[in-house]
C-alpha cells in the first residue's frame, strides 16, 4: 500500500499562516505590552484572509476582513504620524 502525498493549495497555506498571525497577534494584545505589534499582525492576517475570501468570492470573508484592515490601517497611519 502506498502512501499518496496530498499537495495542498496555496488558499490552504494563505488561510493558516494568516490565522497563524492572528492568534499570535491576539497573545501580543492580552499582554497589552506591544501594542502596535498587535496592530501589524493583526493587519498581515486579515490581509490574508481577505485575500482568501476574494479566492474564495466569500463576499462574508471579503466584506468583514476589508472593512477590519481598514480600521487597522487608520490605526497604522495614526501610529507612523
């Protein structure tokens, strides 16, 4: 019997490494200590769920992770000013 490796797409690989993101994005923002790392991450893993929802056309993923990397971004601009 053989064991046949099963290649995954790159959705599979863009939705986990950007909830990967998210969670480690969450742990900065519990400890309240890096603040603004908490807002990259954040940005980078909804980026990347938004990019799968667009993949996916899930207009739900597209329309929560856009409007939510919007309000992240005015939060960097606010940050870098």
């Amino acid at each position: 019997m053989s064991m046949l490796k099963e290649s995954k797409s790159i959705d599979w690989w863009v939705k986990w490494i950007a909830s990967i993101f998210l969670l480690v994005a969450m742990g900065f923002r519990a400890t309240t200590t890096f603040p603004v790392v908490d807002l990259y991450l954040s940005t980078i893993g909804l980026l990347g769920w938004l990019w799968v929802g667009i993949i996916w056309k899930e207009t739900a993923l597209i329309v929560v992770n856009g409007v939510s990397v919007a309000v992240l971004s005015v939060g960097i601009v606010n940050h870098l000013l």
